[in-house]
DNA sequence: ATGCGGACCTGTTAGC
DNA sequence: TGCTAACAGGTCCGCA
C-alpha cells in the first residue's frame, strides 16, 4: 500500500510524537512478519532513546543511542501514535510504548512489511544500500534515467518503479506519473528519450509532492500517524478508474497487466 | 546483466 | 446465502 507519499506522511505524523523520547516497553504480539522481529527490538530498543525519525524510499528509520529500528510497512501496514491504554486492534502486531505516554503501533494485516535493527549505518543495510535516488531530490533526473535505460527493453513503468533505479515510486504513483507525462506504460525504457524523460520526472515530481500535500492515497486501509486516510484518492487520474473516460480526452481508460501489476493508461493520451 | 515468475499473507469483492 | 477465485498500495529471491 504506501508509497513514498504514505510512508512520508507517516514519518511526518510520528515524529513529532517520536523525538527525544526513551522506548519503556515492547510489546511483540506477533513476531511472523515478512522477517522474523529481531531480538534486539525487545533487548536494545527498551531504554534508548529516539534521537530522529527519517526516510529513506519506503523505509522509515528510527535512530537511537543503541542501533536504528527499520520498518517497512509493506502493502498494508501502518504506523499510529496512540494513548498508552488504548486496546489494540486486529493485526496490531507490535507496540512501541514511549515514556511520555503514547504508543507506537505497528499494525499490518498481510504482513509484508518488517521491522528490522541494525547497529551499523542503516543506509549500508543490505536491504538499503542499492536503493536508487531519492524522487524528489535533486539527484533524480532525466539524464540519470536515460544513461540507466539505455539497452533495456522493460516497461518503463516497470523500470520505475525498480527500486535501485528510483525509490519509492509504486504502482499508483507510476500510473499517474506516465499519464500526466504522456508516456504509454509498456513502452520499452531504453527505447525513451530524454525529452521525454524530462516530462516523467516532471510528472513524478509533481505526482508525489502533490500527494504529499494530500497526506498520501487511501485506497482501502491506509493511516497516516495520526490515524487518519490521505485524501489524494479523489485526485488520481488513472489509478483505479479503469473503464472510465479519461479526464483530458474522454476516451475509455485501458487496464492491462505490466509485471504483474494492474496497469491503467489512456490509449489516445499516452503514446 | 536483465528479466521473469513465484513466494510471502489476509481481506474484500465479483461471479456462479 | 454460500463457496471460490481473483485481486490488492511491495519486493525479495531463485532461475533462465
């Protein structure tokens, strides 16, 4: 489920709840996530202190004094800050309970996601370290995509949504980055130009930040921090609107699979 | 090096 | 109403 957009608004509504704070307890009611929850979260993570919450593609990363907890919240995880006290709910998998009072609350009903320690740089982390640039850094650019697409014959819309090429671009955001670009989704990456790639990174940009501002896509089950859905549904143009006009030329919105992955463009607007 | 399919899970919905 | 199949925001891994 959560995109960089999700995964951002999250960090926003946690950190301020999370800074400065010493972990008192965790609570691990279900440890069978996408990979076991490691010893150190019950040994290490008890009594240190959270120095500061930050992202990198789709991971959030907490440092403090001991090591840094990492934690994926796969397709359908979030993270919520509540009263310590509050019950917890169906799928909510671990606790992390602060001194000040509130709780951090892993909750992830497919378990796909992870929460992982390491003592070391956590952007040296193995699952970390090939992750390509950051989408809306200024790294991110039409030259790198081009120079990396060069003799591949993937989809572009595979391609970026590659995370060693780009992080954090998922299957939302990529359908609606190539319909605002103008580009057809299984077109081949090596076969774009670069005026063309100047237009995705434009449109990735704007997608991302644009959603940002919406505090991410609720789709089904998507929470932000505070235990709120993001708004940017009902701005999606393709995402989930197969079958329906396209919003700029009223043709009828194709849906086909690139990856596995349900794919929606406009024949007539995406060439 | 690149690309593909399978795997990991539960919940919701569409179809019979 | 109930059963079954397909699909869902991610991404790692093993194999060709």
């Amino acid at each position: 489920m959560p995109e960089l957009p999700e995964v951002e608004t999250t960090r926003r509504g946690i950190k301020p709840h999370a800074s400065g704070q010493v972990v008192r307890q965790v609570v691990v009611r279900e440890s069978r996530l996408r990979w076991p929850v490691p010893p150190e979260i019950n040994t290490l993570l008890p009594g240190s202190r959270i120095e500061t919450v930050w992202r990198r593609g789709k991971y959030l990363l907490f440092r403090t004094g001991a090591g840094t907890l990492i934690v994926h919240l796969g397709m359908s995880g979030s993270l919520r800050v509540e009263a310590a006290g509050t019950a917890p709910k169906k799928h909510d998998h671990v606790d992390i309970c602060l001194h000040g009072g509130n709780i951090l609350r892993f909750n992830d009903a497919r378990r796909f996601g992870c929460l992982l320690w390491t003592n070391d740089d956590p952007l040296e982390h193995h699952l970390l370290s090939k992750l390509g640039p950051e989408p809306l850094q200024d790294e991110f650019t039409a030259e790198y995509l081009q120079r990396l697409s060069r003799g591949r014959k993937a989809a572009v819309k595979t391609f970026i949504m590659d995370s060693r090429v780009v992080a954090g671009i998922g299957n939302i955001y990529a359908n609606e980055a190539l319909y605002l670009a103008g580009i057809r989704p299984g077109r081949a990456a090596g076969r774009i130009s670069l005026d063309r790639y100047r237009e995705l990174v434009a449109a990735v940009r704007q997608v991302l930040s644009s959603a940002l501002e919406q505090g991410g896509t609720t789709l089904r089950d998507f929470v932000g921090g505070d235990g709120k859905p993001g708004y940017f549904r009902q701005r999606l143009k393709v995402y989930d609107h197969a079958g329906e006009p396209c919003p700029g030329c009223g043709s009828e919105l194709r849906q086909i699979r690139l990856g596995q992955r349900s794919t929606v463009y406009c024949e007539n607007c995406q060439t």
